[in-house]
C-alpha cells in the first residue's frame, strides 16, 4: 500500500527542505546481550557498531543494528544500575532522521523563531539536533559525517569486541572522533 499526500506550503519554510529518511530509533536496554542475541541471532539483523561513551558523568554503551535501508535500531545501556532503573520504563525511545546540513540549519532557524527548547551535540560521527514533540517524542535531525564510510567500516570490524569489552566491566570510551 502506498501512501500519496499532497506537499503542504507550511511544511518547509523553503523548498526541499526536509528529513530524507529515518536515520534510526532508539530505546533504553537493560541487558545489551539480549538485545544484541535477539535482533542479531534470532531477527538477524546484525550489530553495525557499538560506541562506548561517557557524557556528564554517565558512561553509556549505544549499540547499532544495521538495517537494509541505511537505518537502524539503536539502544543505549547505562554503566550505573540505578541511573538504568531510572530510565526503564520513562523512556520512550526518539526517532532519528537524516537530513541535509541545510535542513538542520532550517530547523534550527524555525524552532528559534518558534521559542521552542532544542539541544545541538557533535558525536563525532554525526551532528543532531535535538528536539522534543508536543507528545512528548524525542526527534532528532542528524547530518552524517562525510567520512561516514570509514568510520562505519572500523566500528563494523570492532563492534562485538567493543560490546564485550563494555559488558565485561571496562566503559572506557571508544569515541576518539567525538568533539568534547
């Protein structure tokens, strides 16, 4: 089935502008093996990359699942049991879509002008924007890096040690390309 709409003029303050795709989704994980033995093992889609990070203070593993399209499953895992409890069920995950650096620059304008509450974050790897939706729905707007390809590829060839490694106890953190 195929959904036809018409082009609104009050989508897009200018022409073409607009998300190209959903980048990826992304949830809260309790148990990162589970998740990686499901959606790799038993689903089959397979574990692309496994960033370990550390952000405030809290040290995170933030797992990818490759899907055909480019997209992917995302899920982050906390290294303090409390702050993951915290999280368990009041976390509704965002949706992530990929988008021009005009686009981001667009929104970014239209959310100022609107008053509304958005976040920017280099991870090295991409630059999101982030924003939350009248229902409470985390979006983020990503531009890919332009050496995305290679970046990709080494996270690839390392990412089931990188999860090992996390969930054996060392959260030292991979992300040698993140902008601090």
């Amino acid at each position: 089935m195929t959904i036809q709409t018409a082009a609104s003029p009050t989508t897009s303050s200018s022409e073409g502008l607009g998300p190209n795709r959903l980048h990826h989704a992304a949830w809260i994980t309790l148990d990162s093996e589970a998740t990686r033995q499901f959606y790799e093992d038993v689903l089959g889609v397979p574990l692309a990359a496994t960033w370990c990070e550390e952000m405030n203070g809290q040290f995170y593993v933030h797992t990818f699942y490759a899907m055909r399209d480019g997209g992917a499953l995302a899920f982050f895992e906390y290294a303090d049991p409390q702050r993951r409890e915290s999280l368990e069920f009041k976390s509704p995950g965002h949706l992530a879509f990929e988008v021009s650096d005009a686009t981001q620059a667009d929104l970014i304008a239209r959310l100022e002008a609107n008053g509304t509450a958005f976040r920017t974050t280099d991870h090295g790897y991409c630059r999101s924007l982030y924003v939350t939706d009248p229902n409470n729905l985390g979006l983020e707007f990503t531009v890919d890096a332009k050496e995305l390809d290679a970046i990709n590829a080494r996270q690839q060839a390392n990412c089931h040690a990188d999860l090992k490694r996390w969930l054996a106890g060392d959260h030292t953190p991979n992300n040698d390309i993140r902008a601090h």
